[in-house]
C-alpha cells in the first residue's frame, strides 16, 4: 500500500465515510485479510516510522486474531532483526500474533541481482518456509474465527 503520512486513524472518523477514500480503501483491505506480511527495513534500530504510523491507524480489531509473518532486511549483518523484535511486539499487542519463523535479509544490497534474482538459495527457502507456516496459521485461525472469537 502506499500513501502519505496519515495524521487522523481511521477510527477517529464518527464517520468512516468522511475519511480519505485511500484510508477506507486500506481500511477495506487490512480488515479482509486473513494473514500479514510485514515487510520492514531498520531504521535506526527499530520500526520505520512510516510503518508504524500505517498500522496505528487500523484499529486493533482489524488485526485481531489473524496471523503475521516478519520480513525484515538492513544494509547489515543483523539483516533487521532489531526492528523485527520490535514488530513481534506490536503485532502481538494488537491481537496479529507473529508465526515462528522470520524472514531475515542480511546485506540487502548483496542479496539478489540487479534483475532481482536471489543470489543466495536462503532466499527462496527461507521464504518457502515463512509462507508455509503463515498459510498454515492463517487457515487454522480463520477457522477459528468462524467459531466465533473469545468476548
């Protein structure tokens, strides 16, 4: 998704249909979802600002009781885990808890070619297995909401 910084949460709005139609168009689709993919670089050591603006502006309840799953890349060696642990938290706090595995990107700017082809086979196995358990996660919740969720 793209769009500029938002400055009042979708929430705010006494009528969602006074929003930016950007923002309900987002808002539509964060609350479709049955699973996230979080893609992240590191700035400073943690969550991009942008990101994190992006998300505080879908309730909670958008990304209730649906899975996630954390790929997160730096020009280091740490491949942006900082800001992945920092994402685990507050996806966890807003009920999208993370799957196990994350998808780590060490040296980026080495990682695939200049046509975009991974140099490395991590990439398409540690992809492979980030989206094998996000699909399995996002299948059995989604079976579970239609249960019903816990009041």
């Amino acid at each position: 998704m793209r769009f500029e910084m938002l400055t009042k949460p979708i929430f705010m709005y006494k009528d969602r249909k006074q929003a930016p139609q950007a923002l309900q168009d987002a808002a539509y689709k964060v609350a479709a979802a049955d699973a996230y993919v979080v893609v992240s670089g590191e700035y400073n050591h943690s969550i991009p600002p942008a990101l994190s603006n992006m998300i505080d502006h879908f309730g909670g309840s958008s990304y209730a009781w649906k899975p996630s799953a954390i790929v997160c890349y730096s020009p280091g060696i740490f491949g942006g885990m900082r800001a992945a642990m920092q994402l685990r938290c507050m996806l966890g706090e807003l009920g999208c808890l993370s799957v196990s595995n994350i998808f780590g990107i060490p040296k980026v700017h080495e990682a695939i070619d200049e046509e975009g082809i991974p140099k490395d086979h991590h990439m398409e196995s540690g992809a492979k297995k980030l989206i094998d358990q996000l699909d399995w996660h996002a299948q059995a919740m989604k079976r579970q909401r239609e249960e019903g969720i816990p009041k």
